[in-house]
C-alpha cells in the first residue's frame, strides 16, 4: 500500500505520450506545461526550438532570449535547422550585423545544427547583406545546405563557403548564379552524385538543384553546377555523360522561342545518354508542336536503345493535338518498331500527354485516342497506354486533364 509521502514514477515514454497528446489538444498550453518538470520542459525546448527563422525583425528578440546562461544553454542544444534570411526591411546597421554574427558564432559552437539555409544573402536588393559581411563560422556539424537566391561574384566566394561546412552531404540551389566555368567537368567523379535539376523560369536561366554527395564536398569542384541554365551544347555531352550513371528522370522539353538560334539538331545530337543506364522514366516532346514536327524524339529513343538500360520504366510524350491527327500516324509507326527493341522491354507504361486550346471537341479526342491504340495494338492490349488531354498552359504529365 503507497503512502502518503511516496512518490509516483512515470516511465519516461510515458510521459513523452502525455505531453504530446495535451499539446495536440492545445498548442497555446507550451507555457505552463513547461513548468511541470524538468524533463517535460527539455521535451518542449526541443520542439520550439527545433527550427529557428532569423531575420532582420527576429535576431534582436531571439538575441534578448539567450542573453541569460541558463535560457542559452537550455536552447540552443535543441535548434536542429537554421534559415537566416537577409533581405532586410530597412537598411542594415553595424549593430544588426553584429548581432547575427554573435549569434551565428552561437549555433556553430553550442549546437549540432544538421540544415543551415540562406536566403537573399547577397543580390542587388536595397536591403540585401552581402555575405562577406557576416564573416561565418565553420559548421561542424551541418549535413544540409540550402541556398536561395544569392549572387556570388567569384567562383572562389562558392568554394570558400562551402569549406564551412565540412560534414555536408545534400546541397540544394534555388536561383544560384555564379560566375561559369567549364574546364573541370572532367575532374567531377562519375556516377558519385545525385542531380535532380528544375529550371523555373528558362528566360532568366535561374535554377533549383538538389544534389546527394557520397564523398566530402572538398573534393569536387561545385562551382561547376550553379549555373545548369547556361549550358551549351558544347557543354551538355559531358555533364550527362558525367551524372550518367546516377541519372533517373530526364525531361527535355523543346520550346524554340529559348531556342536562342541553336540548330535543334545540334541540341539533339548533345543529349548523350550512353552513361544513362538507369535511366527509368524520359519525357520528350512540345506542347506547341505536333508529333510529325518532332522527328528528333523517335532519334532520342534510337539512341537510348543503344544503351544496356533494362531499368526504363515510363516514356510519356507530349504534342499539339490536331483534327488532323492521321498525318501522325507514320511518327507512331516509326515509335513502335523502336520500343520493340529488346532494351524497352521493361517498360510499363507510355503516356502520350495531348495538349491543344479549349475548347476542343470530343470527336478529336476520340480520334486521337483510336489512332494511337491501334498503331500500338501490343502495348494497348497490355494495358500500357495512357492517353491524356489537356489545356496547353498545363505543363504536366501528371495533368488534371481527361483520360481516354
């Protein structure tokens, strides 16, 4: 029997579970539920704190938080991603500046930050602090960095931040540019690096990168890869055959206003893709062309044939629909005898993504639909073509359009 002056003990998880479910139940109860225990309020600290967004407006406020020893040490073990985002709303002060850099010199030293993102660090905007002014410290321990709209002026400003940060292992870009060079593609390890590329807005060339290392950052020559955007055809060979092995997904998608004067030939003869051997899902084609105007896709497909690739698994192609529809049969019968090549074997699904103006009547659509499924009778009778229409500003293959 307890008496009176015993004391119960909860298992540790026991009490994660009760905390966990009174804060689902009140998210605004954090305060007095920190008050509890000792333990109960490391658990809170750690989710508080866990991400921490530091700006212009918040540095200062956040700086007053740590100012005592107990509420620093208390915190700062908890932050585990820092985004630091710099496009001030006034002009910057000495002061401002010395406040982020006291705290950036915190979380380098007392914290095990794994993601450090940076935002507007330098760039033409009024308020904008340029990234030489913050004079970072070395991140031991960051695995992740994120960089967002910044400027550096010299690929030696590139390489000298990524020094910083010595344990990284996933890079991503969004709007990076940075002086371009081209003589080190052959320095760059084949196959040791993941590269998932999205260009936003082709015309002004900005970029979004992520990219997975298996070996230090020192070791690679990543100013290489800030400006994907300004690649030439001169250039394009190389890098694939360079990411080759690790490439997954390719999309090329031909737009002749960015065109820029190349020969579409030429940019078709670029694509090399004998390195691509794990290649498993390519999309080719235009949403402002018709099948028999892009002769060049069924040549992509014949080059990849050439290649030992049994991983390809998804070939989606888009075109202008047309009433006119009959004038492409020949393209798909040329299709056909290329996907019955020995190397397409593994594909499972080929999706003819067909985009045109509203409104379009469904009597084109139905001649589309029975044109393509009986130049690929095969391939139909499996189940293995989707057809889908949609209108011509929906740029994806995954569109909210019809399926026939």
């Amino acid at each position: 029997m307890m008496t009176q002056n015993q004391a119960v003990t909860l298992p540790v998880e026991l009490h994660d579970m009760i905390l966990s479910a009174l804060l689902r139940l009140d998210g605004k109860s954090a305060r007095p539920l920190s008050s509890v225990c000792h333990h109960w309020r490391m658990q809170l600290y750690k989710s508080i704190f866990a991400d921490i967004h530091l700006d212009q407006l918040t540095a200062i406020p956040f700086s007053r938080l740590l100012a005592g020893s107990f509420s620093c040490l208390a915190i700062l073990p908890s932050v585990r991603n820092l985004h630091l985002n710099t496009n001030g709303q006034r002009p910057w002060s000495d002061t401002d500046i010395v406040i982020i850099k006291h705290l950036l010199v915190q979380f380098a030293l007392r914290t095990n930050l794994s993601s450090l993102a940076l935002s507007d660090v330098d760039g033409a905007g009024k308020y904008q602090l340029d990234i030489t002014s913050l004079s970072l410290p070395s991140f031991s321990s960051v695995n992740t960095v994120k960089l967002c709209r910044i400027i550096f002026k010299e690929p030696s400003s590139f390489r000298k931040l990524f020094a910083l940060f010595p344990a990284v292992k996933h890079v991503e870009f969004n709007g990076i540019l940075c002086p371009w060079s081209n003589e080190h593609w052959s320095e760059l390890p084949p196959g040791e690096f993941a590269l998932n590329l999205v260009v936003y807005s082709a015309s002004s060339h900005r970029t979004n990168i992520q990219w997975t290392l298996t070996d230090p950052i020192a070791s690679i020559k990543m100013e290489d890869l800030c400006s994907l955007g300004q690649l030439t055809t001169a250039d394009m060979p190389t890098l694939l055959r360079q990411i080759g092995p690790a490439l997954r997904e390719l999309d090329v998608d031909f737009q002749p206003e960015l065109m820029h004067g190349l020969l579409l030939d030429s940019v078709v003869n670029a694509l090399d893709l004998s390195a691509a051997r794990f290649l498993r899902r390519i999309r080719l084609g235009s949403s402002t062309h018709v099948l028999s105007c892009m002769h060049w896709v069924p040549n992509v497909l014949y080059g990849l044939s050439a290649v030992n690739n049994p991983s390809l698994k998804v070939l989606a192609i888009r075109f202008a629909s047309s009433r006119q529809f009959h004038l492409d049969r020949p393209f798909l019968r040329f299709l056909t005898r290329g996907l019955c090549k020995r190397q397409y074997s593994a594909v499972r699904k080929i999706h003819f993504i067909a985009h045109h103006d509203c409104p379009f009547d469904q009597c084109t659509e139905r001649a589309i639909t029975q044109s393509i499924q009986a130049e690929l009778p095969h391939y139909h009778k499996q189940g293995l073509v989707r057809i889908t229409f949609c209108a011509r500003e929906d740029e994806s293959d995954d569109s909210v359009g019809r399926s026939a």
